[in-house]
C-alpha cells in the first residue's frame, strides 16, 4: 500500500513530462509559422489570418496584415471573411439535414423544386448537384473569374437569377452522373432547391439548421446591401515587376488594389458565407462527429465519388497522407480549410490578398507541422546577368530518374524545360542562384573547375532535384 503514492508520482512526472515534450513541440512550431508568414507579409504579398491545430490543440491563431489597408486596421483572428466556395460544404449539409427531416431524398429528381425546369435537367438528381457530376455547366468558367468581365457581372443586381436563367438555355456538358465537371451553378441551384424543401428563405433555414447549433455566431449569409461588421476588405494587386516581388514590398505602398463587392444575393449556394478561422475551427470539430453531424453523417460526407469528391469536401492524398480540404476564391478574397484526420491536424488560413500564393502557403505550413522539408520563402534583389555568366549555364543536365532538364537563353529569361513535366522561367538573384516562380523555390548551380556549371539543382517543396550536366 506504502507503494501507491510512489507509484502515482511516477506516472505524474511522465504525464507532466510527455505534455511539456508536446507543448515545446508545439511552440517551436507555431514559431517557424510565424516567421514564414510574417516574411510573406513584409514581402507584401500576403495579409489574413491563420489557425492551425493538432490532437485538438491549437497550435498557432494569428492575424498578419491589415483587413482594411486604407484605415489601417489590423487583420486579426477575430476578422470576419468571404470563404468563397467552402461554402459549398455548409450548402450540402443544410441539404443533408432537409433530407434528415424528410422534406428531400437525395435521389429526387431537381425538377420537382424547380418551375420551368428545362427538358434537359429533368435526369438530374440532387445528390448529383452536390457531386458535380450533373452536367450542368459551370457560369465561372465563361466568365472567368476576377476578369472585367465577371466583376462587371457579378457586381449587379440580379446576377445569381441571371445565372440560372442562363442555365436552363444550355446544352448540358455530359449525360448527368457520367462525369465529374466543378460547377458553381449547380450549387446555386442546390440552394434555389434548399429553399423550395425548407419553405422559407435560405438564410433563415441554413442559421436556424446549421450555423446557431454549430455556435458559429460570427458566421452568416453575405448580404450585400448591409454587409457584416468587421468583414475584410479585399485587394488585389497587378504586376509590380520581379524586382518588388522579390524583394519585397510594404502593404502599404499603394500597390494593393480595392476589389468590389460582389452581389451574392441570397440564395447563392456556391459562395454565400462569411465567416472567422475561429467558426471554421469549431466546424472541423462538428465534423469529427457530434450530436449535430453524426460520425456516419460524417462518413457520408467524407466518402469520394468521382474525382474524389464527397459532399463540399475534395477527399484524397496530400504528403502520402488521407487528406480532405476546400478552398475558396474571390475577387480579393482567398481562403483554404484542411484536415488530415489520422493526424488530428486542422489548417485554416485566409487571405484577403487575391494574389497571394495561397496553395504554395498551405503546401509549406502542412509541411512544418507534419515534420516534413520545407523552405522559406525566397527573397533576394533581380540581377541582371551578361551573356558570358548566361553562357555557363545552358546546356542539358539529367536528372537521376533519366530526365532531361534544358537550361536555355530566351530573349527576356533564362528557363528551365524538364522533360515531359515543365517548363519554367528563372529569375536570376545572383550568377548562379535563381528564383524558380513554378516550384516557388531556387534553381541552384554548381560551377564546375572549366568555369561552367556541372549541376544544377531545381530546389522546391522543401525537396533537392538534381541533375548532372551532360558530357
């Protein structure tokens, strides 16, 4: 019996010890986090929020930049942004709980909810407007998203009933369920439907289904007659040249561009919230099974069709790893949400700099936080090169799986040909380091004793490539 206080002080110096271990890790971390996006901040190329947990800590919750660069407000964790498209998980979540309620099978055909619903929709069923395997076309993709044209578009009232009125003239892509084609459109009709089930408007219904049992109270339907509090202002930016890309330059230099508000009236089921990282954060948690989204709901959501998407979730690999995400893009607005659910790891980040790189953003901060290579952003000063120090680096190398990278003179750049993958120009930051805008990463040469380069390595992802020059 004299034991069992020894015992229990052992075992309490293990759990004290395993949790500082955890909490160290986890601070080292978020440290490297916040470095890498602070330089893209004073780089000027990035502004918004990031949240990132791991076995249901969080492990960094941060804002950088500015939500207003005109007023000089701070981004923080607390700001409120358009997510785009991760909407469309919230939009076929609110159908699943109509289904839940009996007030809508999946399997119905989109005619039954629609008036004057077109001869060539009446195969389509609901599920397969959630899947985008209906065949309807996609409104984005002829406008083009962030062109004068969209922005001209969207910025009117009406656009939404434009686009559907426009629908129902056209050809479907594909006999509905034969193939996978991302369709913003089906989505709004996903939500015109919603409503119809529901009998009433569609933000009513999805607050009411979805967003106050989530406790997501800082979450809603972007009206643009009387926008929310606090919400971001979204920016843009041209082209400024290599020189300030590289080596950097302030938000506040008058290179960001204001983007207009965009219309989205209700119901507009492709890209109709807003919403904080701290809201999405207790999404992912819903989403690992609670009294409102059970875990065979969950599964129901998370299961692949074809191109590996479920219900508002693309599920498939990332770093040889079960990954399921969305991202989410506007004019001035990015944003992406993704889980690793064997890891337990959650990444939200927003950015409501349209041009920031986000993917290169999230491919770097996944990396750090599942332990892999990474690197930091590049930054360096352009240099301009004479044709004797270009000369040293053309020619063929060949990389140890067999393939040719072709180093080449061009009027305007030096670029980089792998066979059969890419080709890529290179920026020169110095006679024998370039930066690699493709891989966002260097291209590295070795100088050999005859004065021209043996090698060159294409480094990116945080990952060495090397190829040998060819004798």
């Amino acid at each position: 019996m004299q034991d069992h206080p020894r015992k229990a002080a052992i075992i309490l110096i293990i759990v004290l010890t395993l949790a500082a271990s955890a909490f160290s890790q986890n601070s080292d971390v978020a440290g490297t986090i916040n470095r890498y996006l602070t330089i893209r901040t004073e780089m000027g190329n990035f502004s918004g929020a990031i949240l990132a947990a791991k076995d249901g800590r969080i492990i960094i919750r941060k804002g950088y930049g500015y939500a207003d660069v005109e007023k000089r407000t701070p981004y923080t964790p607390e700001t409120k942004h358009e997510v785009a498209s991760i909407s469309k998980m919230f939009t076929a979540m609110t159908a699943l709980k109509l289904r839940d309620e009996n007030k809508l099978k999946l399997g119905d055909p989109i005619c039954k909810y629609i008036e004057t619903c077109p001869v060539q929709w009446q195969p389509i069923t609901i599920q397969e407007l959630m899947r985008h395997t209906s065949g309807i076309p996609d409104y984005e993709a002829k406008l083009g998203l962030g062109s004068e044209k969209y922005l001209e578009f969207m910025t009117k009232p009406g656009a939404n009933r434009q686009i559907v009125e426009d629908a129902k003239k056209l050809p479907l892509d594909f006999t509905p369920g034969e193939k996978f084609n991302y369709s913003n459109t089906g989505y709004i009709i996903l939500s015109r439907i919603i409503e119809e089930a529901a009998g009433e408007p569609f933000e009513k219904y999805v607050a009411k289904a979805i967003l106050r049992p989530a406790k997501m109270s800082n979450s809603g339907v972007i009206n643009f007659k009387d926008p929310p509090k606090d919400l971001a202002t979204g920016y843009s930016f041209g082209d400024i040249g290599w020189d300030k890309v590289l080596s950097g330059v302030s938000l506040l230099d008058g290179h960001l561009k204001r983007m207009p508000q965009l219309t989205l009236e209700s119901p507009e089921g492709d890209a109709w919230l807003y919403t904080t990282i701290d809201d999405l954060y207790k999404w992912s948690l819903i989403m690992d099974g609670s009294p409102l989204v059970s875990s065979q709901e969950a599964k129901e959501v998370f299961t692949p069709g074809l191109e590996n998407y479920g219900y508002g979730w693309f599920i498939g690999k990332g770093f040889g790893r079960t990954r399921m995400r969305h991202n989410g893009g506007l004019p001035g607005y990015i944003s992406d949400f993704v889980k690793f659910p064997d890891d337990k790891i959650t990444i939200i980040i927003f950015s409501n700099i349209d041009r920031a790189r986000l993917s290169n953003i999230v491919r770097d901060i996944s990396s750090i936080i599942l332990g892999l290579p990474y690197d930091m952003p590049v930054r360096g000063t352009v240099e301009k090169l004479t044709d004797e120090q270009v000369s040293r680096l053309v020619g063929e190398y060949k990389t140890a799986d067999g393939k040719t990278l072709t180093v080449s003179k061009e009027p305007e750049y030096i670029t980089a040909k792998l066979q059969d993958r890419y080709t890529a120009g290179l920026i020169p930051l110095s006679p024998i380091e370039f930066y690699f805008p493709l891989g966002d990463g260097k291209a590295i040469f070795t100088i050999g004793d005859n004065g021209r380069a043996i090698r060159v390595n294409m480094r990116y992802s945080g990952e060495d490539h090397i190829a040998e020059r060819v004798k």
